[in-house]
C-alpha cells in the first residue's frame, strides 16, 4: 500500500482518533486537526506507539484563516494532502422550536461549513495531483432524520450532498468522495450531549434500544469504514453514503 499523508479534523479524541489510528496502520502520515491541542498530542502519542507518524495541527475549522495555516503547516512538514477526512463536528440535544439563529449559525459553522473550509483547501492540490480521497462524516440523522437533533440532520444531510457533488466533479481526476454515517456511538461528544439532555440516563437507553444489535457503536468501528474509503483498493467507489449503525438504518 502506497504511504500517503493525510489529515483528519477533529481527531483529537473519539471517532475522529480511531481514524487516524487505523489511517495510521495503514502506512499513511497524519496530521492530527484539532481546536483541543493538548488532545490532539494524546493522539500522536497513540500514533507514535505504534510506530506511526502523526503532526499535531492546532485548527478552528470555523475559522477560514486558521483552515489554510493547518493545511499550510500540513503541506510543509509533512507533504501534499492526498486524504482528507472531515470529521470534526458538535451537537445538542434540543427541540427546534427552543432553538435560536445563534445555534443554527454554530450548527452549521462546525458541521457543514467546516467541511466547505477544508475541502476548498485541501481539494485544489488532489486535482493537480490527479489523486485524492476525501471521507466525510455524516450521520444517520441525516439520511432519516432525528428528534431533537433538527439543525444538525440538516447539516449533516447537506453533508451528503455535497460530498456526492464533489464526486461527480472530482471523479475525473482521480479522486473519490464518500460519506461515513455512524449511528450512535460511544464517544466523549455523545457522552457530553446526553448528559446536558433531561433525562440524559433515559435518551441514552433509548438509543441502545433502537439498535438491532441493543448497543452502541465503538469508534474503530466507524473508522474501519473510513479506511475502507481512503484505501487505494476503494478507488472505483464514490459518492456512496454508508451507514455504520447496526443496523439501525438499513435502506
């Protein structure tokens, strides 16, 4: 397998770890984006133990200049980004009709146009280079909907989307576009939104039940779909949206 440098947002902790570890055992270099610092060298100190390399890249992907200066000191000290995973994302659980313009511009600024950041960056270099693979994270609350969560399916469903328009823009030059949608997974992010929740305890529960397999996902799990899609043997797959979800979601 060719080595490959890549860079995953959000990557900190979480799902957003698992990735760079499995991109990691791959053979590829990672840039380790993320707004939490101290966490995004706890990754590259997984990294290295298993004798990878990874870079820590402090970055607000809300922020269109602090975007270009990660890829910037990506490019410098690591290589051309020929991987990018956008990953990074935020939620609260919450009744639209108790939301206000200040969360739809958080929601979207995070989620959605985070994604537009990175990729606006990172996607010129892949043409040039006539190779890329690009995964972005969605959510099955995108694809079908999810109570409390009306803003971020939104953002996530336009996700999608997006990464389906890239494809068929990009297809010609060698790189790929895909989704990832995880279902409920057990990260800090998932574990900080029930607790803000009422009756976090209870939601919870609720999720678990909903799965076919009665539990919830675990980030290598998510990230094993996510090196599918960045391999060089997924080259003839783009445009896909897969869900990770036990079963959850199956149309």
């Amino acid at each position: 397998m060719t080595a490959r440098v890549a860079l995953v947002s959000g990557a900190g902790r979480g799902i957003g770890r698992a990735i760079a570890l499995a991109l990691t055992a791959q053979g590829h270099k990672v840039a380790v984006a993320d707004i939490r610092e101290p966490e995004a060298a706890e990754t590259v100190a997984e990294i290295e133990k298993i004798g990878g390399t990874g870079l820590v890249v402090p970055v607000d992907i809300t922020d269109t200049d602090a975007v270009a200066q990660a890829v910037l000191q990506t490019q410098d000290e690591l290589g051309p980004i020929e991987i990018l995973v956008n990953n990074a994302g935020w939620d609260e659980l919450v009744p639209f009709v108790d939301t206000d313009e200040a969360f739809w511009d958080k929601i979207l600024d995070i989620n959605f146009k985070g994604m537009l950041r990175l990729t606006h960056a990172v996607l010129p270099g892949m043409l040039e280079a006539e190779w890329g693979r690009i995964v972005n994270t969605g959510s099955d609350a995108g694809r079908v909907g999810s109570s409390l969560e009306s803003v971020y399916a939104g953002a996530k469903g336009a996700v999608i989307a997006f990464t389906k328009t890239i494809a068929r823009e990009a297809a010609r030059k060698g790189i790929t576009a895909n989704t990832v949608c995880p279902g409920p997974t057990d990260t800090p992010l998932l574990k900080g939104i029930v607790d803000s929740a009422d009756d976090g305890s209870k939601v919870i529960n609720a999720m678990t039940r909903a799965v076919p397999m009665k539990r919830l996902a675990q980030p290598h799990e998510i990230a094993a779909a996510v090196a599918f899609f960045a391999s060089e043997e997924a080259g003839f797959i783009t445009g896909q949206t897969l869900s990770v979800s036990g079963g959850l979601t199956m149309a």
